[in-house]
C-alpha cells in the first residue's frame, strides 16, 4: 500500500482540521481525553485542581474553551479519515467513545490507538474501527512484537528512534501500517521511507506535503 500521510495533533482544532483537508492528509490524528464524563480533543494536559493546562513550555487557562470530540467530528465535511489517540489508562474513556461512535450515528472507518491497548480493544469490537497499537519505549516495543503475532491488528505506531529496517519488516508480517513518529524533516522522512515505515506521522505540513507529492 501506499505510504500514508498523517496530520499529528491536527484534529484538536477546528482550524488544524481545515489545514490539514486543505493538505490532503490522509489522516488526521487528535487526542482524546475523558474529563468529568465530556471527552474533548486536545493536546495539553490537566493539572489536578490547578487553574492551568500544561505541556512543557506551553500553558494555557484550564478556563479556556475546549473542543469537544463531537463537535469535531460534526464539523468534518471531508469523509476525514481521524485516528483518535486514546490519552490515559482507563478503558471507561473508550467505552465513552464507542457510545458516542454509535449515538452519533458516526459507522466511516476510524482508526483508534494508544499506548494503552486495553483500551484500543474495547473500540477495535466495533466493525469500522482500524485499532492501532503505540509502543515509546523499547519494553513496549517488544511486548508489541509479541502481541501482533499472536494477535495482528490493522496498524501500530512506534517511535522512529526504535524502529530498524529488521524491525520494519517483522511487524509488517502481522499488521498493514506501521506508522512512526515524528516525522519533521524531510531528510528524516526519506531515511523511514528507506526502512519500510508506511505511515508517516508529521506536525509539519512541509513534510507532509513532500510524501504526498512523491506518490
């Protein structure tokens, strides 16, 4: 298959949303929180009962709107293809997500991953759902070596710094994408190309452009 291009974080805003169908991604990646039974889209995180949103040199008033992961979706008109990234360790917040899935009436393919898999199981019982497994660290990548023979899924995303052509070519016996990230320069993405990787997961639409233009 073709490589994918893939928009990272640009479905936490409406405006990132616009960009990136205006690209032509062909995916748009968001995060998703679960927060007092609202899920919303958004990259920064909470900080308990500080007035604050945090991601290490960002902050943000904890006051400010939020986009809800609704909304987002209601505001698709492109057929986008999201990737929902389940942020945090509790399969209640998938669970939120399938409901919200079938209450919207929402049944276009969606991919959903995470580094928590147990949540990516819970929406991968859902027909339309890709699930994609994440692994950061070489404890997670061996388990989800593992875990996608005994069990292949659609798709995983690995941190470049972990992947190798050898690598590359084990996972891709069990899966259909294996996706890496980031991807932010262009000499880097000629250098996973080169590997095997076939999801190319960017933040900057230069590179993003370049991949879809060499197709």
């Amino acid at each position: 298959m073709r490589s994918l291009a893939i928009a990272h974080r640009a479905g936490n805003s409406l405006a990132g949303l616009h960009a990136a169908n205006t690209l032509g991604a062909d995916v748009i990646e968001c995060d998703v929180h679960e927060r007092r039974g609202q899920l919303e889209v958004r990259h920064l995180k909470t900080a308990g009962p500080l007035p604050f949103l945090w991601d290490r040199w960002e902050l943000a008033s904890a006051s400010a709107p939020r986009l809800g992961l609704l909304e987002l979706l209601e505001a698709d008109r492109h057929a986008t293809l999201f990737m929902l990234d389940l942020k945090g360790r509790r399969t209640s917040a998938a669970r939120a997500v399938a409901d919200l899935l079938h209450e919207s009436g929402r049944d276009r393919p969606v991919m959903v991953c995470g580094r928590h898999w147990p949540s990516v199981d819970v929406l991968a019982e859902l027909p339309f759902v890709l699930p994609v497994l994440s692994a950061r660290n070489r404890l997670e990548l061996s388990r989800l070596l593992e875990r996608v023979r005994r069990s292949p899924v659609h798709g995983v995303s690995v941190h470049r710094s972990l992947l190798t052509p050898q690598i590359v070519a084990q996972l891709r016996t069990s899966v259909e994408v294996v996706m890496t990230w980031p991807i932010n320069d262009l000499d880097l993405l000629e250098s996973t190309l080169a590997i095997g990787a076939n999801g190319v997961i960017s933040d900057e639409p230069a590179v993003l452009r370049a991949l879809l233009s060499s197709r």
